[in-house]
C-alpha cells in the first residue's frame, strides 16, 4: 500500500509539472513524457504483461491510438518520408499516453491530487501571461512596439501560435468558470473572498484572450462562455428555460447591431480580406483560404488513401505555387485544419478515424455525466477545424495528455466516491 501511495504521489507531481509547462515551454512535455514513460515501466503495481496487453483491448484507447496507427501505416505511401518520420515522432504522445493513463485507471487518484493538476493547468496559463505583459511592457516602454503588441513568443524562446496558446488559454477559463458557478467538482465551494479572486482571474484570462487575438481560440472561449452559463442554467431550472434564454440573447445580439469588430481588428478584416481575395496577399485570411482550397483539393484527388503521412505540406506548397497563391507559398502554410488534414494525409479512413477520435470525449462525457470532459470536447473539435492540432507538437501533447487524463483519472473520481489519501 504504501508503495502505491509513493507512485501516486510521482505520478501526481508529474501530471502537474505537464499541467504548467503547456503555456510556457514545449521542450518539457518531451521530457516529461520519457520520465513518466520510465516510471511507469518501473511501476511493479501492474505487470508488464498487462501494461502491453490489455490496454489493446479497450475501446477508448483503440480510438485514441487509431489515428497515429494508421499514420504509421501512412508512411508506406509517402513520397517525403522524413518528414512523415518526424510528424509521428512529434505525435508520438498520442500513442504513448493512453497506454499510460490506461493502466492507472485502476489506482485511486484523491480529488485533491485532482485538483493539484487542474491548479497547475490554470497557474501555468497565468504566470506566463503575466510574464508576456512584462515583455511586452518593457518593449513598449523602449519604443519597439506599439499598443497592439502580445508576445507570447517570449516565452522562453518557444514560439507558440495564437491558436495554441488560445487552446491553452480557454481549458483554463474553462476551469476558472467551473469554479465561479459552483460546479467545480474538485474542491470546496468558495467562499465571498476566493471567489472574488477567481472572478478576477477570468477577467484577466478575457483580456489576454483579446489581446492574443487568435479568432479561433475567441470564438472558442465565447462557447465554452455560453455552454457553462447554459449547463448551469439547465441544473437550477430546464432545458426549455435554457433554450428560450438564448434565444432571446441571440434575438438581441443580432438586432443591436453589433458587429465582429468588437471581437478586434482581425475579425473585422477578415470579412474585407474574403471579399476582396488577393492571391498575393500574406493577411492571416487569405494564407487560411489557400490552406483550405488547397487541403480539400488533395483530399478529394486522393480519397482512398491520402497522398500519405509527411506529404501533405509538401503538396499543399506545390498547389500554392501552382494556382497563383504567392502568399500562402512565401509562407509554406499549412492546412490549418485537421480534419481536412487527415483526409488529405490517409484518405478517407483518415478522416472517418479523426472524427470518431473528437467525438469521443463528447460520448463518454455524456455516458459519465461529465461536463468538463464534454466542454473539452467541444473545445477541441473548434480548435481542429482551425489547426492542425493532432501533428503539431504543441496540440497534440495538450490534447493527448488532457483527454486521457480527464477520461482515465478524472471521469474515475467523478463516478465513484473515493477515499481520501494523505498528500
């Protein structure tokens, strides 16, 4: 027994120094994960033979891993092999980590070992916006730059994209609102004094979210905004008061005639930009435009089985170079899309396969009664329509790590009483 507490008590401080590091420097995860692959070899509370075995027998974990198996296969119809080779290596946590997490599903993780790690989630986001805005200040106050400025990309030398760090950003207003509403599962109500802090906290994640500007990670935050006001709506009242509530917010929305533009100059521009295309143009809409045209061209040319796993950049440079988009190929963009990415990369399995892996938080939410998990889901399936969050470094050891971690030790606690351990 106390053996087990010892390896809980490891595997408890790594799941939080994950939790921080997302937002601060990507080179961590990679080392993280070594340490917690190590710990859990060396684990002798489950076998060997059942870390290897039974994991493959579980259906959460199949899908989970289903994607990155048949990108492995992918690299038997690649014409850029290196490339492919590094793509899943990039990945590789998407493999690694369900099998990880699968095993200590069975191991009681306390509620407030819980609530460590999603503490770490929302510290990690905070200290480093904060570390941004003195970066930012101190640029400003020299004169380098102007008002508008986020850098983000201080962040230890690690450039992050806006839809990266917004992802990031928005599971933590996501937990910060739990708490506001009462429907943190993982602590005590708070009294007047922590919640007014935690109120505070949200208003300052809000306005590094407008800062940021990424229109993805915006538009997210503001659906995980409505869906937790309309889950806690839905408890105190119905789901018909709900439904009528935002109607009449949406009533109102569209006839006090608001516009984008008080979202931020990018989503006011990006309206103009579509409307008046420039192929030539490097504006963040019209790079996501090609992306898109030309995503779908190499799926649809190439529907049964992709042009193969590390291709697709390659291909899409081509077809920029090919139809006149000078913008997007100055740039190499990618597809900015992972579910186009997919089809595109493995053919039409690929995406069949994607789609049962984001939907999949949304089934078991529902199968374990688990808003978190499910406003996780919807959170991802946003960020997968804009990003191309399963082959990047910075998605898919975010996505790989909280999915397996909400599913295997947090949706455990939440449908079963657990006994207190001493931390």
């Amino acid at each position: 027994m106390t053996e087990k507490l010892s390896y809980n008590s490891i595997y408890t401080g790594l799941f939080c120094l994950f939790a921080f590091s997302f937002a601060w420097n990507l080179q961590i995860s990679t080392v993280l994960i070594i340490l917690l692959f190590g710990v859990w070899l060396m684990d002798k509370n489950t076998s060997i033979k059942s870390k290897l075995n039974a994991p493959f027998k579980d259906k959460r974990v199949l899908i989970l891993i289903s994607s990155y198996v048949l990108a492995l296969i992918g690299l038997l119809n690649t014409d850029n092999l290196d490339h492919g080779v590094f793509i899943l290596g990039v990945s590789a946590s998407l493999f690694l980590l369900p099998l990880i997490f699968y095993s200590l599903e069975n191991r009681t993780f306390d509620r407030k070992r819980i609530h460590f790690v999603l503490v770490s989630f929302v510290a990690g986001m905070l200290t480093s916006s904060l570390y941004c805005l003195l970066i930012s200040y101190l640029k400003y106050s020299k004169g380098d730059v102007g008002m508008e400025v986020f850098e983000y990309v201080e962040l230890m030398n690690v450039v992050l994209s806006p839809g990266s760090y917004g992802n990031y950003l928005t599971f933590s207003i996501l937990l910060v609102l739990l708490y506001l509403v009462g429907e943190y599962k993982f602590a005590r109500k708070p009294k007047l004094i922590p919640w007014l802090l935690a109120f505070a906290l949200l208003v300052f994640f809000l306005v590094i979210m407008y800062l940021l500007q990424s229109k993805a990670a915006l538009l997210a935050a503001i659906m995980i905004i409505g869906l937790t006001i309309a889950h806690k709506v839905t408890l105190l009242f119905s789901w018909k008061v709900t439904l009528a509530g935002a109607l009449v917010i949406g009533v109102l929305f569209f006839f006090s005639g608001l516009h984008t533009s008080i979202l931020g100059e990018r989503f006011e521009a990006m309206s103009q930009n579509l409307e008046n295309l420039d192929k030539k143009s490097e504006t963040s809409s019209a790079l996501r435009f090609a992306a898109l045209e030309g995503s779908y061209s190499l799926a649809v040319n190439n529907p049964l089985i992709g042009v193969g796993t590390g291709a697709v950049k390659g291909r899409l440079t081509k077809y920029y170079a090919k139809h006149g988009y000078y913008g997007a190929h100055f740039h190499k963009t990618d597809t900015h899309n992972q579910f186009l990415r997919s089809f595109a990369k493995n053919g039409f399995l690929g995406l069949i396969l994607v789609i049962i892996t984001f939907l999949l938080p949304l089934i078991l939410a529902i199968k374990m009664k688990s808003f978190l998990l499910f406003a996780f889901g919807m959170l991802e399936i946003v960020m997968g329509m804009t990003g191309d969050i399963l082959d990047s470094q910075p998605g898919v050891v975010f996505y790989a790590f909280t999915i397996c971690f909400l599913i295997f030790i947090v949706g455990k606690s939440s449908s079963e009483r657990t006994k207190t351990i001493p931390v």
